[in-house]
C-alpha cells in the first residue's frame, strides 16, 4: 500500500502516529525500545525522565501501535510493534544524519 491509497480514516491514524512520535520524549523511549525490549524502569532510568511519565508516554505509544508490551514474570518490557517502525525511525534518524545543519540553513533560506 502506498500513503495515496490511504483512506481518510488511515490518513488520521497516521497523522496521529507522527503526532505522537513528534514529542522529543516519546521518540527518545521509542529509540531506546529499538534495539532490545526494556522495562519502564531501565527507559526511565536511561533517559532521566520520571517512572510516571514513561508510563504515561508508553501507554500512548501503545495505543497507537507503535510499541509493544510483554509481560516477564511481574515486569512488562516495550519493543516497537514491528519492523516497520524499526525502520522507520531508523530510516528518518539516517535522514537526519546526512544532512548537516547548514544544508538545513540553506533550504530555509530559499523558502
């Protein structure tokens, strides 16, 4: 399927999922639930951010699905959903990267 071929109401959904992935916090827990599933206490931990808010950000990002939860005994680990939003993020994170700013700069001087 191609973003053309959306209907409205998948054109919302998505808007929503960049809506949500457009917080810095939230795409720094969905960056750090790339690579292994973590418990909100290490994303916490890791990203110097409140256990409360982590949980509040991940039950969004559920919701949207963008991460996954699985339970492990009594703790619950977040990965991304699925290859898609593995690739995603780190096809625009490669994006960003090979642009310096001042290529940055530039475009906005031309608008």
């Amino acid at each position: 399927m191609h973003a053309a071929d959306l209907s409205d109401d998948q054109v919302v959904e998505l808007a929503e999922m960049f809506r949500l992935m457009g917080d810095p916090s939230r795409l720094k827990i969905i960056a750090a639930c790339l690579s292994a599933p973590m418990c909100v206490s290490d994303i916490a931990a890791k990203l110097g951010l409140s256990q409360p808010l982590v949980s509040h950000h991940l039950r969004l990002l559920r919701a949207a699905r963008v991460l996954r939860a699985a339970r492990r005994g009594k703790q619950i680990f977040y990965e991304a959903a699925d290859d898609h939003v593995r690739r995603m993020i780190d096809d625009m994170a490669d994006h960003v990267c090979e642009h310096p700013p001042t290529d940055l700069d530039d475009a906005s001087r031309e608008h």
